[in-house]
C-alpha cells in the first residue's frame, strides 16, 4: 500500500522494542482511498535515512491486524518501506486532506458504541477550542513500567539497538472543545501527539512554568490562531472503541 502519513502518536513503552508508535495516515491508492493506522513502529530501531517525516508518502507493505477489530488497523513491515515525496504547507496538502474533515465528534462517538465496526479514526474541526489543559505527567503505570523493566533486561552486547529506557514526558496535556453537533456538550481528550512529547524533550533543560508557556503557544495560540482552519486528527482504543484522543492537529491557513 501507499500512505500518506497524516500524524504519528507518542512513543508508548514495549518490552519487545523499547518503545512503539502508532501511525495515521490515508490511503493514497485511487481504489483504497480512506484511513490507515499502522502499528506497531519502532522509529528508535530505524536507521536516520529510513526515518519518514509527516505529510511524506510510504510504500510498505502490511497486514491486517490480529486481534484489532478496528478496520483501519494494519500492521506494517518495516523493511518493506519505501519514502516519497513530502508534501509541502499548505496547499498541496488541503487538496489530499480537506475531503476527509468533518464536523462531529459526537457522531463518532455514537457510532463507535453503536457498531463494531464503526470508524476508528477521523479528521473533525472544532467549533470551539476553550481550554488545553497541561499537567505534570504522572510516570509510567505499572504495566508499562514492566515493558520497560523487560526490554532493558534483555540487553545484549551482540545487539546494536539502542536499549536505553524510555522516559516519560515531564507533561500531558487534554483538550477541552465543542464540535458543530447541535447541542453538542464538549469533549475532552487527551493529546498522544509525537510532536507534544518532542517539544518537551528539545526544552529538557528549561523551567517548568518556561516549558508550559512553550506548549500552550504552539498547541493552542498557534494552531488556534484566527488565521487558520483547524481540525483534529482523533484515534479510538482498540479496547475502549468509545474513547477517543486527539493524535495530532491539522491547522492550514485559510
């Protein structure tokens, strides 16, 4: 398959891996057209010149994903990866995306706890973003604490991949925002996005009250400004189909 790559969600702890990441993105096959989510990706075992950027074509190949009900699920062989070209802001990138943005969150929701097979990701604009609600990370809960604890155990002087554990953002943050449903009553979601946690890394040595302000500029004024067209890239659980989080933000000029 060809996909264009639309966002890609925080690393998560593995015990296989050390760290995987879920990718979003569309099919860019005329006859396949729709969303895609490839998991599992280690990006840390990547080599530099096989990494892929947002907004840049891959073609992989890939699987159906077992035990995933969600139809977009596949997962992928990383070394069948092939990189495009990557699309520039903001133009080029409207004509492959604004087709795909809708409207309610609320009809997501209700068709996620209506049907199994209801769709597992989207592109929604808001009618309304009133709050970005950042606060400090809790740590790793204890399951992922294991994964952690397992991956590092399995070091081996024969293998080349980097084995150092993965550390938890200083930060989370959750979206507070009403869509154009009538009567909409707000959603609040959490934001998985790789590039929330990449900030917070690249100002390590910063203050706390410094790295918020930072956050809250680019996640909230910036994509947020009047000059732009907003909308939410937003992923379900596989486990938890009604919960969805905000994977990422699209904010094109208008």
């Amino acid at each position: 398959m060809t996909v264009l790559v639309t966002v890609k969600a925080a690393p998560n702890p593995s015990e296989k891996y050390g760290e995987t990441v879920c990718l979003a993105g569309i099919h860019a096959d005329l006859i396949r057209r729709g969303w895609v989510r490839l998991y599992p990706i280690n990006f840390r075992d990547l080599p530099i010149q096989d990494a892929f950027n947002k907004y840049q074509f891959i073609t992989l190949e890939a699987f159906p994903a077992r035990n995933d009900q969600r139809r977009e699920s596949w997962r992928p062989v990383l070394s069948s990866i092939v990189k495009g070209d990557t699309l520039k802001p903001w133009k080029p990138r409207r004509s492959w995306l604004d087709e795909y943005v809708e409207d309610s969150m609320c009809r997501l929701n209700a068709d996620a706890r209506a049907r199994s097979d209801a769709k597992s990701l989207a592109l929604v604009r808001p009618r309304e973003v009133y709050q970005l609600r950042i606060a400090p990370h809790p740590g790793w809960n204890p399951d992922e604490q294991r994964k952690i604890d397992q991956y590092v155990r399995q070091m081996d002087l024969l293998d080349p991949r980097d084995k150092r554990p993965l550390q938890a953002p200083r930060f989370q943050a959750r979206y507070h925002y009403r869509c154009y449903e009538p009567g909409c009553k707000g959603h609040e979601q959490g934001l998985l996005d790789w590039e929330f946690v990449a900030l917070q890394r690249h100002l390590a040595g910063w203050p706390d009250p410094e790295i918020r302000a930072q956050l809250e500029a680019r996640f909230l004024t910036t994509m947020f400004d009047a000059s732009r067209d907003p909308a939410f890239y937003v992923g379900n659980q596989a486990k938890r189909a009604h919960v969805f989080s905000v994977l990422g933000v699209y904010y094109p000029q208008r």
